[in-house]
C-alpha cells in the first residue's frame, strides 16, 4: 500500500479519504484541490490498486483487516493521532466502517458511502466475486467498446478508473475483495464519532438493509439516500456537493453553494 498526502500535516485536521474497487485514488482529485487548504489530506493508494504517475504496480488486496492495520500503522508513523473525517466510498465504505470499530485511531466524523457493513451468505458471495472479477476483466479488456456503449460521463469515468488499477491487482483483488467485504458485519461504532449514511436510489435494493443495521446500531447516524443515483455516483459525477457535505460535517469553514440539489 502507497500513500498521497496533501495540505498542511502538523497544523491542519486530517481528513483520510479511501477509495472504492477498481477505482485510483486520482478519483478524490476534486476533494483534494476544494479541500486541501484548510486540511492536511491522506489519501491510501490500496493494495491491488496501485496507480501513480501514469503506471501501476503489481499488487494485490487480501483483507479489509489488513488494509485497516497497515493504514493504522502509516497514520502512526506520520504523527497523526486522530482524524477529523473519514470518508469510504464502496469497499472504502467498508473499510473506513472496520477502521472505525477497530479504534486504533479515534474519528470524529466516518461517512459511509455505499459501504456494505452487513454479511452474505457464503454462495451468494462466491457468485458475486468471480461475477465482479469477470466484469472488471471485460471492463478492462473491451474498454473502447463499453466507451461507445455506456457514453455518460458516469461510466466513461468507471471505464477509465478500471484501466488504471486492473494492471494491479488483476482478477484475484476482486475476489478477495468480495470475500472480504461481503463477510463483514460491523458491529459498534463509538457514541465519540459522527456518522453518515450515504447511497443512491438505484442501489437501494443492496443499500438499505446496511442503513437500517448502521441505525439501529446508531439511532442518531444520518442517512442519506441520493435519487436517480447509481453506485458511487455522487462522488464521480458532483464531487462538488461532496465536498460542499464534508464541509458542513466538520464545522470548520462554511459550505460553498453546490451546483446540484441532492
């Protein structure tokens, strides 16, 4: 695992910002360049994702567990020992969740977006994994093709993002990804941190359920659903409104008007 860092380290609140499957850190491009002026910005390149510079590694992700830890140990190696804001999007969701409970590092504010926190079963999961792992090998692999047929900027940005990180981690990060992420419950998340739900309609049928664990483990978590909206949609298409939210959940600097009403 590989590690951005932005803005001011010893005088400015960290804000840690993980990233979703097959998509690079360069997606929280927007975030950084809105955001980093007034916070000191990490950002983990996670393993199987591994993209900088216009070049990838070879690198492959094993479990949630072990990137929490090795995130863990970076922050504690630069001297951070809090975090003002965590934000996940989809496996990052998952992971900023397990971050969370594991409580190595005290967050004071954790925003879920469309992190799955609740289990499958073992079946399910296996389908989903090599389903996932098939499609990221097409995705990549007929790139021009998906370009032509899915031509919203949406999926255009999906398409680009696949073709950064699949040289990294391959067919065997989706898997592992999923054998992780799917098995996982989250189970406490301290009265200390603020917490937010974030997902869009279209993805309800998966989402929801997630919601409604997070809340009845935190009645006061705020949920939030965003219509006509896909997976990850509102970081890829309004990153804008994203930071426009990250502003107003920290309560330091007042939030800029957003092009969207979401």
């Amino acid at each position: 695992m590989r590690f951005k860092e932005f803005g001011n380290r010893g005088n400015a609140p960290t804000i840690l910002l993980i990233h979703g499957l097959f998509v690079s850190w360069e997606l929280f491009n927007p975030l950084v360049e809105r955001l980093q002026g007034a916070y000191h910005i990490v950002v983990p390149m996670l393993d199987g994702h591994i993209y900088d510079d216009g070049k990838s590694e070879k690198s492959c992700f094993t479990t949630i567990d072990a990137a929490a830890q090795e995130i863990a140990a970076y922050l504690g190696s630069i001297g951070c020992d809090k975090v003002h804001l965590l934000y996940g999007i989809s496996l990052g969701g998952c992971l900023a969740a397990r971050f969370t409970e594991m409580g190595a590092v005290p967050i004071e504010n954790l925003v879920i977006d469309a992190g799955t926190i609740l289990p499958y079963g073992k079946l399910f999961i296996e389908i989903c994994a090599y389903y996932q792992a098939a499609n990221c090998w097409c995705t990549y692999h007929f790139r021009r093709l998906y370009k032509v047929l899915l031509p919203s900027h949406y999926f255009r940005c999906v398409i680009d993002e696949v073709a950064k990180t699949f040289p990294s981690g391959g067919v065997r990060t989706p898997i592992n990804v999923y054998r992780s992420i799917f098995a996982y419950r989250l189970q406490h998340i301290s009265e200390d941190t603020k917490v937010a739900f974030w997902y869009g309609s279209k993805e309800a049928w998966v989402m929801k359920r997630c919601a409604d664990h997070l809340q009845a483990l935190r009645p006061d978590a705020a949920i939030e659903v965003f219509p006509r909206m896909q997976h990850a949609q509102l970081i890829i298409d309004h990153p804008d409104a994203v930071a426009d939210k990250i502003e107003i959940m920290s309560n330091t600097m007042k939030a800029s008007s957003s092009n969207i009403n979401v």
